[in-house]
C-alpha cells in the first residue's frame, strides 16, 4: 500500500464520541505528502483520570479547541483522491490505517452520528491486525510493532506521532 492515510485519534473518556485530538498522515506513492494534527473539544466534555493519565491532555488543553466538525472539514479534502484514482479503485478517498482500527474507525463513526453528518463509508485497514499475521505470538503494541519495522516511536499517546508510527507500519507490511 503507498497512498495512504494513516489516522490516529485520542479520547477524553470512555465515549468514543469523546475524541479530543487527532493525527493523520498522508502518504502517496510511498511518499509522506501531508500531515495533521489538532485538538479538539470532546463530547462530552469530561476527562477521566485514566485517559489522561495514557496522553496528558486535560479539560484546560481542549477547552478552545474546535469542535469535531470544524476539524474534519480541514482533514476530509486531503483524503479526496483524484477522479483517476476513484475509477481506478473505486473509492472517493485514500484508504485510511489505523493501529487497531476498531477503536479509530469506532471512534470515527460516533462522531460522524453524534454530529448528523453523513458517513462516506471510508476504506478502513489494520495494521495491528496485518501485524499478528506477520508475527504470530507476543505483544503488537504500537511502540513495539512501530521498532520491529524500523520507527522509533518517542511521544507515544501523541495523536499525530501515533500516526506517524501507523504510517510506518503500513509501509512496511500493508
């Protein structure tokens, strides 16, 4: 895979609505072509001990950020992919990988319904599933997988360089 989103989100609490920041990385042709990163005001608007005790972010970090919309209407044009490209693979957008897309792409979906907006049906992949194919046995946390493929992962918890090892990862065995 060489053109790619690899996406990565943070929550306040236990909500999956409750993304307070969100990293992506944009790759084309095996090249990083763009990134992003922002906070944002979660819903709700409540942090547990736990959450922030794995990435620092508190109510005072998040208070002025912009809420979730405002945030994807600055992330969705960078995931377009040209009418060439949506012929060829028949999709609108990049694929977006996510280490343990469950959470990211559960995460992505809650925030899409809790804000009425209309959900595109992105291509979603895996890289701590494609990891566990790769290699069987043991841990496939992010700073581990990320180190096996090369990546040194030095902020971990930080949405954007959570990406940034995703991307990595993808690269190497996507």
């Amino acid at each position: 895979m060489k053109d790619f989103a690899a996406i990565d989100f943070e929550t306040a609490n236990n909500e999956r609505t409750s993304v307070c920041s969100v990293g992506v990385v944009i790759y084309r042709d095996g090249r990083k072509v763009d990134e992003f990163y922002s906070l944002i005001k979660p819903e709700p608007d409540y942090y547990t001990y736990w959450c922030t005790r794995v990435h620092g972010l508190t109510s005072s970090d998040t208070e002025n950020a912009p809420v979730f919309p405002e945030v994807w209407r600055q992330i969705e044009p960078k995931l377009l992919l040209s009418a060439d490209d949506q012929e060829k693979l028949g999709t609108e957008f990049l694929p977006l990988v996510a280490h343990n897309k469950a959470f990211d792409e559960s995460c992505l979906k809650a925030v899409f319904r809790m804000y009425g907006m209309d959900y595109p049906d992105y291509p979603f992949f895996c890289t701590l599933i494609q990891s566990r194919r790769v290699w069987p046995g043991g841990r496939h946390n992010l700073d581990i997988i990320a180190a096996r493929c090369g990546f040194d992962l030095r902020n971990h918890h930080h949405a954007l360089a959570d990406a940034e090892a995703c991307a990595a990862i993808a690269l190497k065995i996507l």
